[in-house]
C-alpha cells in the first residue's frame, strides 16, 4: 500500500493540485485536506503547498496558522509527522512556530519567478534524504515575499546545527546565508520557497529535480515503518 | 465606544523594502532627507468599557496574531 500524503488546501491555496500530481507521480497516494476541518485522516505526512492563502492578509500565513487543520499540524508535526511547507506553506510554519525566523519582501522589492539553482545542504530531514549532500539541483521559484530572516543568534544555530536544507546558488531575494529552505530540530518538518511539485514532470519543466522530495518522504516513511 | 490602537512596525534591523520604495518616490518628488519606515496601524473598536482585563486581551491578542514578534514590534494604545 503506498504512503497516504495529505495536502492541505487553504482558501488561495494555489498549488494543491500541483502538490496533488507530483505525490501521485512519483508513486504516493494524495489525500486532499480542507483548512476547515480539524482531521487529517490518518495521512502519513502532510504538505502544505503554496498560494496566497487568505490573500496573504495581514502578513503572509499569519491567518492561515490559526485555521482548524493547523491545530492538527502543529500537534503531529511535534509528535514527528513529517510536514513540508512549500513557498507559502513555509511562511505558515514559520507564523506557526514550527520553524525559526520568518519571510519578508523581496530585497528586490519585485515578485521573482524563475528556474533557481541550489544546493542540498543537508539529506537527514524527512524530505531531502533522496538527495547526496552538496548536490545541485534546480527548481522553480515564484514570490514576492521569500526573503528569509531571523535574528543573528537563530541563524547561527541553524548553521552549526546542520539545518540549513537548501541554499540558493546566487541569492534572488536578500535571504540571509542565501538560505532557501530550513528544518526543525527533529528533521521531520521543512519549509523552502522554491516550488519542488513544480519540477517532477519533463513535458513542464527543464528539470525534474523536484521528485526527489516526494520519494525522498515515500523511502523515509518506509525506513521509519 | 472606547477604542485601542495598535501600532507595528518592523524591527530596526529588519530590511523595509516599502519604506525604501517610498522613500525614494518621496526623493523623486523633491521631499529630500526623509527616510520612511512603514508599519501598520489596527483601530480596535471595543464593546462596553474597558478595563485593564480588556486592555490585556488586546496585548495577547496583538503579540499572537496581529504583530510577528520575530520581525515586527507593537505598541498598544487608549484612543484617547
């Protein structure tokens, strides 16, 4: 039986189907999660995709943090669930506090969209485990407010703990340490800004990179079963 | 009706890409030696009156939803 992965879908949540396809392409069974409904149906990792949910009122994620599914997020993700926050996703973990620091306006002060180089900094989270450690991958980027930042201290803890995920190879957006993606202590929950569930299909991308996530999480599953 | 204002702004040492871009526009206009920083301002219209409880719930309210303390810092006020 293949790994139940939960994608949850706010109101302007954009990429849920996207999220959706590239599970199933790449071998996992999508179950669509409504941001209303306090369950999430017994999925064995969960993705929260990007978009504007809200209509980023307020401030990117911040009221999307509050909705009924979150409560169950942040209970499983604590208790090790393996969640992965894409784009705005991320900035709703951040809002939530399951990963350190936040996102704010481009440097650049205009919406980026293109194909992004990176490096994999670290393969032991629950998502990034199919990658080799200092592999350069390219997936596609789309935001206006990705630029990540937290105080001196929280980032120098990310970078002697090893959980920096993803670094940007030629920094779009004024990040600080060119940071694209983090993890939380445990490796279980990861947010990055670029767009992996956009890179799993050649007919649609230069570069399928993005699969590596979602089997990354299928192996991972697998290992800790 | 009583009502609570409360301010955010970004941190010092957080980059304000808005305010760089409204300062420049106000440099174009011939507004020289300004420097903008942007924030936000809520008007919190409050039912009956308002007790230091109240004012409380408003503080735990803005430090939770309406600031992210990582970048942001608040300020709440009586309209007077």
């Amino acid at each position: 039986m293949s790994a139940r992965i939960g994608v949850v879908t706010f109101p302007g949540t954009l990429d849920d189907v996207d999220a959706a396809r590239a599970v199933r392409l790449t071998g996992g069974e999508p179950v669509r999660l409504w941001h209303g409904n306090a369950s999430l149906e017994d999925v064995d990792a969960v993705i929260l995709p990007g978009g504007f949910s809200y209509g980023d009122y307020l401030r990117c994620g911040a009221i999307a943090r509050f909705s009924p599914v979150m409560g169950e997020v942040i209970r499983a993700a604590r208790a090790g669930l393996p969640v992965l926050g894409i784009c705005n996703g991320f900035q709703v973990l951040c809002e939530a506090h399951l990963l350190p620091g936040a996102l704010i306006r481009n440097a650049s002060r205009t919406f980026i969209c293109r194909e992004q180089p990176l490096r994999v900094e670290t393969t032991a989270t629950a998502w990034s485990g199919a990658y080799t450690p200092g592999q350069q991958i390219t997936i596609a980027i789309k935001h206006a407010e990705g630029a990540y930042v937290a105080d001196a201290d929280t980032v120098k803890k990310l970078e002697d703990d090893g959980r920096v995920v993803f670094r940007y190879l030629g920094n779009p957006n004024g990040s600080v340490n060119d940071i694209a993606g983090v993890t939380n202590e445990r490796g279980n929950v990861v947010g990055l800004m670029p767009h992996p569930e956009h890179n799993v299909d050649p007919v649609v991308s230069p570069s399928v990179d993005g699969r590596a996530f979602f089997t990354g999480v299928l192996a991972y599953l697998q290992a800790v079963s | 009706m009583p009502r609570v204002i409360v301010d955010v702004m970004p941190k010092p040492e957080i980059l304000d890409p808005q305010g760089k871009a409204v300062t420049g526009a106000l440099g174009r206009l011939g507004y020289q030696g300004l420097s903008v920083r942007q924030g936000k301002r809520f008007e919190i219209e409050v039912d009956g009156e308002l007790t230091d409880e109240r004012l409380g719930q408003i503080r735990e309210a803005a430090d939770k939803l309406l600031a992210n303390t990582v970048i942001e810092s608040f300020d709440v006020r009586v309209d007077a």
